[in-house]
C-alpha cells in the first residue's frame, strides 16, 4: 500500500476512485477508501454466500418477490424452478435482478434475512467500510463499499474455481427444471475481446456510475481491476489493464 501511494497516479481522471493490484500487490489507486455506491458490483457478497453453501445443485423455486425486481432482469416467472447454479450464472453474468433476488430468498427466506447475512459476512472478511442495504446493488443511502473492500471481496470469490467458469464465458444457456431455456449474455464487454480477461463483475445506476471489478490473467501474471463510477468504463480499462501487464513483466 504504501508503495502505491508514492507513485504518480497514470489515471486521475478515469474514476471517482478506483484500485489496481498485479499479483495480489497494490499498483495503483485512487480514494481507494473512499465510500461509494457499489451498484451490481453487490453481487459479488451475494454470489460468495451462494458457494459458500456448497449447494449449486440445490432446486430453488423462484419467488413472486423476486419476479418483481426492477433493472437488469431475466423476466423468471414465479414458481419457475432453477438449479441455484444457473441462477448464480445468470446473477454474475448478466446481472440479471430477478435471479439474485431468488437466490437470496432461496439461502435466507426473505432479501432482508439475507442482506443481515451479508453485512456479518463482510465483518468477519474485514470489510469494515462496507454496508449492504439489498442483495443486487440498488442504490439506497447506506449502500455503500470502496475499491479496497471490493478488491479483498473479489479475492474471496476467487478462491472459488466455479466463479471464474461462469464468468470467463460470453453467453451460456439456463433451463428451468421443467426444460424452458434462458439465454444469457455477459455484460463484461472484455470477455471474449481481451486478452486475458476472465471476470468478474459488472455494475451501473444512475447514483453508483459504471463499475467494474475486472479480472484478467496472462501466463502467470494477474491483474484485478476495481473502478467505481468510471468514466469511459470499457476503453480505460483496457488501457489500464494494458499498463499494468506491461509493469508486471518489466518488475519479473
């Protein structure tokens, strides 16, 4: 951390903060502390819950709350049933509301039950800035997070191979247990465009801006990207994510 702080910051103006680590190591940031509306970047607490469970072959039947969910959605229809796995597919892929919502219902029984599950689970990671108020990432006054919680959540998820499956693909298919077919897009413009890139999670609402925690790895060298209320989201970090490779081979 302290390395990062004296060095000169390359992208002043890319986001209202932002964090970049090569191999774990912090290279550059911006107010990485600094409290912000996380948008769907959420999603990520929610997925953590989700395969901390162990039970991606669960069935889950959807709730007509969740059907009711706003944004980002998948239009699922209530009693519909799912493996949680193609929920947490269509959750961190293609941010789709009604399927986190489910999936939240499914683990705690109501958003609320699970929300509180999220907020002691960010305690114990050490996510001390961090506060969730839904389970997708609406914007709400104390739905907040910074890039240095978000970085240390993504490392979390990480430790899960499943994340890296679901999300290093561009388009996947979901069934509904009785066999009607969702089709599912990535929202992560790198995925299939940029060399290297494996993740990890989208977000934007009007409040929160574009956010991205991007994930990218060549040979052995890895790359997280943590950008909240970017600007031009998909070309900065392309050209971030492109010095930062350049760093880590010159340093090795």
């Amino acid at each position: 951390m302290a390395g990062a702080a004296t060095r000169p910051d390359p992208f002043p103006q890319v986001a209202h903060a932002y964090l970049v680590e090569v191999d774990g190591a912090v290279l550059w940031e911006k107010q990485a502390a600094r409290k912000l509306p996380p948008a769907s970047l959420t999603k990520l607490m929610t997925a953590l819950l989700v395969l901390e469970q162990n039970q991606l072959q669960a069935p889950v039947s959807v709730s007509a709350e969740a059907t009711r969910e706003t944004g980002s959605r998948l239009n699922l229809k209530a009693n519909e049933g799912f493996l949680v796995q193609d929920l947490l597919t269509a959750t961190l892929m293609q941010s789709a509301n009604d399927a986190c919502h489910a999936l939240a219902d499914h683990l705690a029984g109501s958003e609320s039950a699970f929300v509180k599950q999220m907020n002691r689970r960010a305690q114990e990671l050490g996510l001390s800035a961090t506060h969730f108020q839904n389970a997708c990432g609406h914007d709400a006054p104390q739905h907040l997070s910074t890039a240095n919680d978000l970085a240390r959540l993504a490392h979390e998820l990480l430790k899960h191979p499943q994340v890296i499956a679901i999300t290093s693909q561009a388009k996947t298919t979901i069934t509904t247990l009785e066999g009607k077919a969702y089709k599912v897009s990535n929202k992560n413009a790198l995925i299939g465009r940029y060399d290297g890139a494996l993740g990890l999670k989208t977000g934007y609402t009007a409040k929160a801006g574009k956010c991205l925690v991007a994930y990218a790895k060549r040979k052995d060298k890895e790359v997280l990207l943590v950008l909240l209320h970017g600007q031009d989201r998909w070309w900065d970090t392309v050209d971030i994510l492109d010095l930062a490779f350049e760093h880590a081979n010159n340093t090795h």
